[in-house]
C-alpha cells in the first residue's frame, strides 16, 4: 500500500508501536464549512483525539497521495484551496493516477482508512437515502461502504437532509448494525430526536468496543455505526430545523442541484437561514463524536492487544 499511501510521522509511530489511532474525515474541512471555522474545528478534533489518548489521523488526498495524518500547511491547503475535489469510491483511482488533491467523503475515508489498518473512524453525520429517492436513485455510497469496509463510524445519526426511515432500511437490508451510545432514539444530526429506533443501545464505550471487535472475530464483513446524539445544550429545536431543512430542499430542486453537490449546498443553505446556529450545532456535534470515538478506539485497542 505504499505505493499510494503517506502516513504521517505521528500515525507512523503509534501504528509501530500499536497505539490506538482515530481516523478523521476531510470533506468537514474543504466542502462541509466555511473558512476559518473548517481549520479551527479540524484542529479541535485532533486535540480531543489527543487528550484522550488516542492519535489523530485527519485523511484526504494530496497530488495523487493519500495522505493518513496532516500537516499544518496541509491542513491549510485543505481547508482554503479552491481546487478540492470531493472523493468518493468511484473517485479515488481516477483522483489518485491523475495526481489530483481531493477531500475523502465518509466512504473514501472508510476505505483509506481500513486500508492502513485503522479501525474506528469519527464523523459528523453519514450520507444515506436522498429525499425522493424513490424517483432519483439517489443513494449515497457510503452505506454501500458501511455494508463492506471493516471500520467502524462514530457519527451523529445521519444528514438530517435525508430520508431517515429509508436510510435505516437500507443499513438493515445490507446488515449494518446501528447502535446507539447511551440512546435507544436514531440521532438526527442537529437533534437528538428522530422518532426512529436504534438496534441496539450501548451505555459506554468498553460495551461498543466489546460489539465492534465480535463482529469482525465472527467473520461479518462491513462496518458497524455508533449513534451519538448532538449534547442536549447544542441539539436545534426540531420544528425549527425542519422547517430550514424544507426551504433548503426546495431552494436546491429550484435551481436543479443534485449528486454531490447536493449536500454542501444544503448545508450551507441551512447554515443562512438559521444564522448560523446550524454551523455552531454541527461543530458541536462533531467534538462530542470525536470524544466518544477516541474513547472507543482506546478500549478496542486494549481489546486487541489482550487477544
């Protein structure tokens, strides 16, 4: 895997020396926030990652690298570069043999990821079913990437820009176990409610660890999703967020926006029409994701060094 990956000297060392290592997605800093908030909250990530004991490893792509763990100039570059493409699956041979730069999606992480050895993957929200899907087919690659890529993701529920009911459905069908960290109710993104259940609730991270390392002993292929609701102080009234949701959505058919474009226009739209408070609550949700994920690549860690 040399051929094609750049782990960075911190990731280096702890991957030699079988520390716990958290990866962290790319698209939040080039696509899901505006500048300076996208540097200072990838920032943050890393340093919660840090605190707990774990490393940090923040992916993306850079003139045809992938590159496990950035720099400061890096980071930057990311975050400020007009030039980012946004990579998914279907994205990173063609991304990788032209030397492009590119910022990994929740699926393109998950495979960069897993392929240097990094199992617990911290995220904001995950892609799923679009509204209408029905008509559009369209279906975001990451659940097909939770159905066969063995990391698991520590995430706010998915985009609440979603069809939710169908997105759970779809994780059903393919055997992606939903767990909910200390919550029966699937998180949605901005709120902690969704009306829809979770699988299964776990009450702390060494449980989670527990169910993330039998399901790979047992030979199931594909990742498991860890639920962690948006802390109640910062989670968004959900009347409120719907009703921006709706604007958003119907802003974005308006102007026939669709495929990747889709969601970072609804974010940022969403982010307008609630001043920001959506911004304030997706950095929010994050940090809580990074804590909760640290914690859990450190027990599972423990698990594995125990075996």
């Amino acid at each position: 895997m040399n051929k094609f990956i750049d782990l960075s000297k911190e990731v280096k060392e702890a991957m030699e020396e079988r520390k716990p290592v958290v990866a962290l997605e790319s698209t939040i800093i080039s696509h899901g926030m505006p500048y300076p908030e996208n540097i200072e909250t990838a920032k943050t990530l890393e340093n919660i990652v840090r605190e707990h004991g774990a490393i940090p490893a923040t992916i993306a792509i850079i003139n045809g690298r992938i590159k496990i763990g950035l720099s400061e100039e890096e980071l930057e570059f990311m975050g400020t570069s007009k030039e980012i493409l946004k990579a998914s699956r279907r994205d990173l041979p063609v991304v990788l043999a032209k030397g492009l730069s590119a910022a990994t999606t929740v699926s393109a992480t998950m495979i960069c990821a897993n392929l240097a050895g990094i199992k617990v993957f911290v995220t904001g929200g995950i892609g799923g079913v679009h509204r209408g899907a029905e008509q559009t087919f369209d279906i975001s690659a990451d659940l097909q990437e939770l159905a066969n890529t063995d990391v698991a993701v520590v995430c706010a529920g998915a985009k609440a820009i979603l069809d939710l009911p169908r997105t759970l459905e779809y994780l059903e069908t393919f055997g992606v176990p939903v767990v909910g960290f200390k919550t029966w109710e699937f998180p949605a993104f901005y709120t902690r409610e969704s009306g829809l259940k979770v699988d299964y609730k776990v009450e702390d991270e060494i449980e989670a660890a527990k169910i993330i390392k039998t399901k790979w002993d047992l030979g199931l292929k594909g990742g498991i999703l860890i639920a962690n609701p948006i802390p109640e102080e910062y989670a968004l009234d959900k009347a409120y967020i719907d009703k921006a949701i709706e604007d958003a959505l119907y802003e974005a058919e308006k102007r026939n926006i669709k495929g990747k474009e889709i969601t970072p226009f609804l974010l940022d739209k969403i982010k307008d029409l609630t001043q920001g408070k959506s911004l304030k609550a997706n950095i929010e949700l994050v940090k809580n994701n990074a804590h909760v994920g640290a914690k859990i690549a450190i027990e599972l860690n423990k698990l594995y060094k125990e075996a």
